[in-house]
C-alpha cells in the first residue's frame, strides 16, 4: 500500500455543519469558465451537476472577448489578453474561494495560468483544479500550475474527488484526475466512458441560474 504524505489536509470542521450532519455549509467553491458563455457545454454540465452536490458553487465566467462575434473577428480582436486591472479585480473575486475549479481550451490557457498565479499571490491557501480542453490534450504542461487537472469526463470523477476531499479521505487515487503533491505528480487511470443511460441521469446543463459575468 502507498503512503501518500498530502501537502494539504483538510479540516473537517470548516466543511461540516456539526447540527446538520453531512450537509456542507462552508466550503466556498467557483466553478470558473474561462471562454464564451453560451456554448460551453461541458462547463455547463459540470456546474449543473455541482449545483446538484454542492448547491453553494458559484458560477463565474471570464469572457476576455467574444470569440463568435463577426465585428470582434473583423476588427481582430480575438484576443485572450485582458487589462491588469480587470484581471487583478478578477482574480481578487476568485481568491475568496477555498477551491478554485477552471474548464479552459488550449487558447485560453496562458490566461487561465495568469489568473492562477494573480490569486496564489492574494490568497495561497486556494486549491486549483483545472479541467475542459487543455488539461485533456497537454495534461503535462496543466499540472504544472494547478493542484490537480480533469484528464478526461468529469461528471463522476469530480463527484468522486469531491466527497474523499471534504471527507478528508486521501484524494490522489480518484481516477480522470492528476494530482501534484509536495512536487510528485501522481498520474490516475481513467474511468470507462460514460453510456448514454448514465448520461440521461446527469442534470440539465445549466443556463442563467445566478451566473456571473467578471468581465463585467
Ligand atoms: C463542439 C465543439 C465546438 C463548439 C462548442 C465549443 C465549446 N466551447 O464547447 C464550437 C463550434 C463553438 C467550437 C468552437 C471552437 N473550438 Co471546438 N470543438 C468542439 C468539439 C467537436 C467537441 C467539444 C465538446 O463539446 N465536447 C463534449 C463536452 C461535454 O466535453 P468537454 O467540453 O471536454 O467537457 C468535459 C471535460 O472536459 C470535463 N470538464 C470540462 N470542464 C471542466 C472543469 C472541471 C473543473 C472539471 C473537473 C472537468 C471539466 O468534464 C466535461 C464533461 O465530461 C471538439 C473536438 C472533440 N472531438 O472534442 C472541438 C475542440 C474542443 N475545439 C477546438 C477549438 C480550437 C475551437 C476554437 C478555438 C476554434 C476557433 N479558432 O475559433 C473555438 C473556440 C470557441 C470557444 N470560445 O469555445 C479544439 C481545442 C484545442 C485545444 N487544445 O484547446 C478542439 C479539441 C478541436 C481540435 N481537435 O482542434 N468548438
């Protein structure tokens, strides 16, 4: 049996309400998607269903332009660059989490990198998770700035990492997920893939429930 030393142990108290027993009262997440809104389908899925587990999530998105916008191709400003200020006051908002969770394509990665490193200089404490697109194709460069990346579907692994996390069980085994503790990057199998009956028991992905635009 491994023994696994984590860099991180999690308090129990700050997660469990002692009158309620099992019900999560604390534990701030951000579910944070870095690209254009409507179409994130994966990122929807994966907030609905957090929604579901831990109803306190906050859903955020950082829209540094709008990539499907005709005018922004033609005056060709399709860009991930964002102003210090908008990325400070960003990154402030993000840093108030205790677990910061990203869905980031490849483009968008330079970005989600910059974010994560403005919100470890205010708030060190912060967990990262990083998920979507580019953790999927460069897992090797991902984990290099998060606590742990999503190398495949989420739904059931997140699920999975979450109850061992809060529970303060030992995390780095869940499947779909790298993790990086004291320097080692600990690299998981995969889950089978979904079916499609698994699938329809997922929520519906989630749109305008209390979303918040920090571009804005
Ligand atoms: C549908 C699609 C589109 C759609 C919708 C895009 C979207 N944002 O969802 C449209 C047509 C709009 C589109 C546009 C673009 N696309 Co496209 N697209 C795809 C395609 C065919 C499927 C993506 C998909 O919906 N997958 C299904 C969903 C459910 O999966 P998912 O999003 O990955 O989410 C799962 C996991 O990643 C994970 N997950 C996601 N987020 C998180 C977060 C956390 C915290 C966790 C734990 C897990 C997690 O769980 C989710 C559910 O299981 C892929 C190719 C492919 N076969 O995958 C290319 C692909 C994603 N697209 C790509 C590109 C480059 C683009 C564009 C940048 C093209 C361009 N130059 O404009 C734009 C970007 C627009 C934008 N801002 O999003 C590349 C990305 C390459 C990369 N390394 O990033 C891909 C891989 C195609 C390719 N091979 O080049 N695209």
């Amino acid at each position: 049996m491994r023994e696994l030393r984590l860099s991180r142990q999690v308090d129990l108290r700050r997660y469990t309400n002692p009158n309620q027993k099992n019900v999560d009262l604390i534990m701030k997440i951000k579910f944070v998607s870095i690209e254009g809104s409507i179409i994130t389908v994966g990122f929807r899925k994966m907030a609905s269903l957090m929604r579901t587990i831990h109803p306190e999530t906050e859903v955020d998105f950082i829209v540094p332009t709008n990539q499907m916008s005709v005018l922004s191709f033609l005056l060709g400003r399709c860009t991930s660059e964002m102003s210090d200020d908008d990325l400070n006051k960003i990154s402030q908002h993000l840093a108030k989490a205790d677990l910061v969770a990203f869905s980031s394509m490849t483009p968008y990665a330079d970005l989600t990198k910059d974010i994560i490193s403005r919100i470890k200089q205010v708030n060190p404490q912060v967990y990262f998770i990083w998920g979507g697109i580019h953790p999927i194709m460069a897992p090797e460069d991902a984990i290099q700035h998060a606590n742990a990346i999503c190398t495949g579907e989420g739904e059931v692994a997140f699920e999975e990492f979450l109850s061992a996390y809060k529970e303060g069980r030992d995390y780095t085994q869940t499947k779909n997920f790298w993790f990086k503790e004291n320097d080692q990057i600990i690299k998981n199998d995969f889950l089978p893939l979904q079916t499609q009956e698994d699938m329809d028991n997922l929520p519906l992905p989630i749109y305008a429930d209390d979303e918040f635009d920090l571009a804005q």
